[in-house]
C-alpha cells in the first residue's frame, strides 16, 4: 500500500492521523519521517487525540520515548524521538516491545532503525512544500504548519494491505 496526500493545513493533518487511528491495533508500529518542522509532532498530537489520549503530546526529543496511556481501556500511545539513536540495538535498549500489547508506537525519525521492531509497518514521510533549504535549518518548529505539506503513506507488511486512507 502506498498513498500520496496533500495537507493543506494543521486540519488536514489531523485528519489524516484521525484516519489512521482508525485503522490502528495493538503492536501497530508508524514510522515518521520528515526535515525538522515537517510535521511529525503534530501528526502525533492528532493521532493521540483520535485514539482517545488525553495528555499532552510534545516531542520527546529529550527523553527519547513516551507512554501515554489511555484514560479508559483504549489504545495507549508510545511517542519515540529516534533523532539521536543510530542503531537497531540502541532502539531496542528502550524496550518498546514490552508496550505493543497495548499500544501503538510512533518513531519519528525512525527510518533505518525502528523497522526491526516489526516485519509491519506503516511509514509516513511528511515533506514541506515550498520550504528552502535555509528554512528547514532555521525553521524547526511544527508551529506554522499552515504550510502545505505532501504526506507519502507506504505501508509494509501483509497488516497493510489493502487498507485505505483518506
């Protein structure tokens, strides 16, 4: 399965996450992608918000993973900043897979290295349109995501087949 959609603003991404959640199981796995201000944490803030999540979703970057339970007996959400890990092994030593029997985990910037967590799993590369290169070093928060944004949805693994978003 792969998708290519357009987010026009902050709204349009909600909505794609929302559309993802609703697609999501225990042990689902998402990899995101993207320059810094592409859009990662705010895709996570609204893939929270569709799975029921009430806390706060900021990056991670500083503690590298967090668990987010569900208020009720929902999903919880694990949010992994992989920015700073430059291995498999080192992805691994935060134990993520003790939380996919009741949680689906988010690796932002985990190409290259969450995909040995699972043979299943959903990439989501987020790329700004109309950005320069001077703008992606300087500009690196999620906060002007009115910027359109191009979504590339590829998922991996025979749990993604056939699945369709929107």
């Amino acid at each position: 399965m792969r998708t290519e959609i357009e987010l026009t603003d902050v709204a349009a991404t909600h909505r794609l996450a929302r559309s993802v959640a609703h697609q999501l199981h225990a042990g689902d796995v998402m990899i995101l992608t993207g320059e810094l201000g592409a859009g990662k944490t705010t895709f996570t803030q609204g893939l929270a918000s569709a799975l029921g999540i009430t806390a706060s979703i900021t990056s991670p970057t500083f503690v590298l993973a967090r668990h987010h339970k569900h208020p009720g007996d929902g999903l919880n959400l694990v949010h992994v900043d992989a920015y700073r890990i430059t291995s498999a092994d080192e992805l691994a030593s935060l134990d993520l897979e003790s939380w996919l029997d009741d949680s689906v985990v988010v690796v932002e910037w985990g190409r290259g290295t969450a995909e040995a967590l699972t043979d299943a799993y959903l990439d989501i590369e987020l790329i700004r349109r109309g950005a320069t290169s001077d703008e992606l070093i300087t500009d690196f928060s999620d906060d002007e995501v009115e910027e359109p944004r191009t979504a590339i949805i590829t998922g991996h693994g025979q749990r993604w087949e056939g699945i369709q978003l929107t």
